[in-house]
C-alpha cells in the first residue's frame, strides 16, 4: 500500500504505475482540524499508450480539371480511425508528414472527419492551370497517431475551346463541266465562284476526304439572285442526286448577298408545301467525291466543308447517388423517381454560403455547351433554392421553381436561365450545395440538347436524332 499527498486539486495523474496490473485507489480530504474517512475504492488496469496509427488510406487519386483537383480516396477500416489531412507541395516533392507542406483549404485546415472504410473526396479549387500538385494524405486516430503517407498528384488543365478544324474546298478549285463555269469575283474568298449558264446542265466534281467517322452536314457559302436562281443539284459517290436549295423560304434579306448556307434536301417538298430537310450524311473514314451539278442559271457557289454534328447527351442522375455532406441528407418519398431524394431538412436553417453537399462525378462525352436540370419541390419561397458549382467553380445560387408536387426545373444563375456550362470533354465533378432548408431534390440531368425539356409524364422520353438522307459505307 501506497499513499501521497497530491494537494487542493481535484484531478490527478498517477505515474510509474505498472502496465496490466490492477490499481485500488482511495482517497480522503484533510484540514486543519483532522481528515475525513477513506472514500469508497476504485480500480483500474494501467495500459499502455497507444502509438499505432491505422492504415493508410487507399485509392487516393488526383483528377486535373479546369483549375482545381478532384481528390478521391477510401478510408482505412481501422477501428480508431477518425479522420485523414491531406497536405500538398508544387515544388515536385511530396509531403513527408502532416505538417509539411500546405493543408488544402476545406476550412478544417485540411482534416476530413469520416468513419472507418468510407469514401470521400474533395475539389481542390483555385488551383493554377499548368501547375503540378502534388498531395499526400495521412490517416489519424484520436491520439492522434499519423499513417504513413498515400500520394497523389496532378496538373490543372484548361479546357480545349478551340474550335475543330474544317478543311475548306473552294469551288473554283477543280476544272468544271460545261456549262458550269468558273467566274471571277473579288467579293469570293478565293477570287471566284462556280455558276451554271443553263439549266439542269454542267457539273463540279470534288473529292474529300474523311479523317473521323461520324454524322456530317455540309456548310457552303453562296449566292442567290432570286427565287429562279437558287438551287443545285447534289449527290455524293453513286448515291442518290438530290435538289438543294438555297432560300427555300423566299426571305428578301438573303437574295443578292453572299452568306453561308447549311446543304438541305427538298425531298418531297414543293414550293407550295416545303419539306426541305437538313442533310445529314453518315460516313465512315475514307474518300469520297461530292458532285454539283447546275439546276437554275446564275445560282453561285463559293466555297463549302464538311461539319461533323456531335450527338446530342442525355445524362441522367438520382439525386441520392452522390457523396453527401451533412446537414444534406436523404429521406425517402414514394413519388420520388426512385423513392428518395435529397434535401437540409425543414427548419435545419439557411445559408448564406454552402452548406452541406452532394457531388456528381460526371463523364461528357464532347465538348460543347451544356445545361443541368433538376427535378425540384421546392414548397414556398423560403425554401426554393440551391447552390450549384462545376469543377471548384464559383457556387451559384439556383432558384428553384416553387410548387408542392415534383417539377422539373432548369439550373440557373448569374441572370441566366437556364445557365449554359462550356465543358470538356471528359470528368467532371458537379456540386449541389444546401441554401435553403425544406427544398427537395430527387433527379438530374445533364445534356448538350440545350431546347431539350424533360416532361414530368414521361422524363426519359428524349427527342430521336434527325433523320438521315442517306448512308454511305
């Protein structure tokens, strides 16, 4: 048996104590005029500090997007796990601990708290575009005890806005068939033009080439006297000839000026009852010789390409699947399309800033501009709205379309709606983000169909591709 005196305090650390063997402890209080009885005995076994930290988290990988770094990462199973900082360098070295380098900014100085053996991951926005980053991510425990170190890294790229390259065939370029003949004009891109001297007579034969296959349309520039001097014939290959012409509606504005027209085929129509379709062609790589021959005197041809029309993407998305943040959570509702969606629950309070969140890893198939629609209940107008950002973008406030039955509503912000994304093609990370409390989100959509409207009868029913004049193999 041991006694101490430890003084007027109320808590007290012993030490030197074995590791495994049991300790009775009791105490009494003393003053001037004597000491009180023993308290009642307790007990504890001494163990050991803990010094093992868990394992390091697994399939971290870094994403280049439009400045910023998506980070994903699975966390380790340990039981003591309780959270991973993550810390980065650009001067081509990774981190060697938790404390050196810089904490990405999550506003918890770099620290993601989870549970053992779950996902998570972050946009590491503001990042510079060329840059190299390079992370590193350290699971802890409570203690804490660090991992050893996962790393990841990579280089923001802005995206390729260029546009593709056409190869331009000027009319004038080829010997022509009589009567078709060659003029000179200075107003022509190339000093001249093609026109035929009589009608339904002389050609133009030009052989391209095509790198890509795909869907194709043919843009040429032209002119057009009147409504008696507006049409070719046109055929590619041995295919069938077709008649094209150039103002088929009669508009004043496009007689006696050189513009470009998109190639269409009148088909059955007729000047009374039109049917003019635009012409789209499927081709496969290879060669292929494209033929105008005249139909109307004085009709001009200028130049013309090939444009290859990318297919119109129709991404959908349940609100539910993405990696939510609290205080965004999910709840269940039978008239959901899938018999939940997302929301911060009624009276969890608004934000100013984001507050909460559900990210969307999204794969675009083309570049071009896109447009997000989300189906919404949004029950009043103080609860109507989210925040939404692309890639660590800037968060946007989406006001959301009020109505107590699910509605589908376009995303909109900075004064646009619906608010048109210029995206790249391939991964990035979309964000919804809590505003207001109380407002619903069951499904999205993504798609480069900018006059595209999902209908509440039937959402999936997506328009079908225009159809095709004819098909070349």
């Amino acid at each position: 048996m041991k006694s101490m005196d430890v003084g007027k305090v109320t808590t007290y650390t012993l030490t030197g104590l074995q590791d495994g063997q049991i300790c009775y402890i009791a105490v009494r209080a003393y003053n001037d005029s004597g000491e009180s009885n023993y308290s009642k005995e307790v007990f504890g076994v001494p163990e050991p500090d803990d010094t093992t930290p868990p394992a390091h988290v697994s399939s971290f990988q870094a994403t280049s997007g439009d400045s910023c770094v998506t980070l994903s990462w699975t966390n380790p199973t340990d039981d003591d796990f309780v959270g991973t900082i993550i810390c980065y360098r650009t001067d081509g070295t990774y981190p060697t601990d938790h404390t050196d380098g810089t904490a990405v900014d999550n506003g918890n100085d770099g620290k993601f708290l989870n549970s053992p053996g779950s996902n998570d991951g972050f946009v590491h926005g503001g990042r510079q575009n060329g840059t190299s980053y390079y992370y590193s991510a350290f699971a802890c425990d409570k203690v804490p005890n660090y991992s050893e170190a996962a790393h990841a890294s990579a280089s923001p790229i802005a995206p390729d806005t260029t546009d593709p390259t056409v190869t331009i065939i000027e009319a004038e370029s080829i010997t022509t068939t009589s009567p078709m003949q060659i003029v000179s004009d200075a107003e022509a891109s190339g000093g001249a033009y093609i026109q035929t001297t009589q009608v339904d007579s002389g050609t133009a034969a030009y052989t391209f080439n095509i790198d890509e296959s795909g869907t194709y349309k043919i843009i040429a520039r032209v002119y057009a006297l009147d409504g008696g001097s507006d049409s070719f014939y046109v055929k590619i290959d041995d295919g069938e000839e077709f008649i094209w012409h150039l103002n088929p509606s009669g508009n004043p504005d496009e007689f006696n000026v050189w513009r470009e027209d998109e190639v269409n085929n009148q088909g059955t129509g007729t000047w009374d009852n039109p049917q003019y379709d635009p012409y789209n062609i499927e081709l496969t790589q290879g060669t292929y010789i494209i033929t105008f021959r005249g139909r109307e005197t004085n009709c001009r041809l200028d130049y013309f390409y090939f444009s290859k029309i990318e297919e119109l993407s129709y991404k959908w998305i349940q609100a539910e699947s993405g990696n939510l943040s609290s205080p965004l959570e999910t709840a269940l509702d039978p008239d959901a399309s899938a018999g939940a969606y997302i929301w911060k629950s009624s009276g969890s309070g608004d934000s100013a800033t984001s507050d909460g969140a559900a990210e969307y890893t999204i794969d675009i198939p083309t570049t071009g501009d896109y447009v997000i629609w989300g189906r919404v209940v949004a029950p009043d107008g103080g609860s109507d709205s989210f925040f939404t950002s692309i890639d660590g973008g800037e968060d946007l406030a989406w006001g959301v379309e009020t109505g107590s039955v699910w509605t589908w509503d376009s995303v909109n912000g900075n004064e646009q709606d619906p608010l048109v994304f210029n995206l790249a093609a391939g991964s990035h990370t979309l964000r919804i983000s809590g505003r207001e409390d109380g407002t619903k989100l069951d499904r999205l959509l993504i798609t480069n169909d900018i006059a595209f409207v999902p209908s509440e009868e039937n959402p999936d029913n997506v328009p079908p591709h225009a159809v095709r004049n004819l098909r070349i193999e």
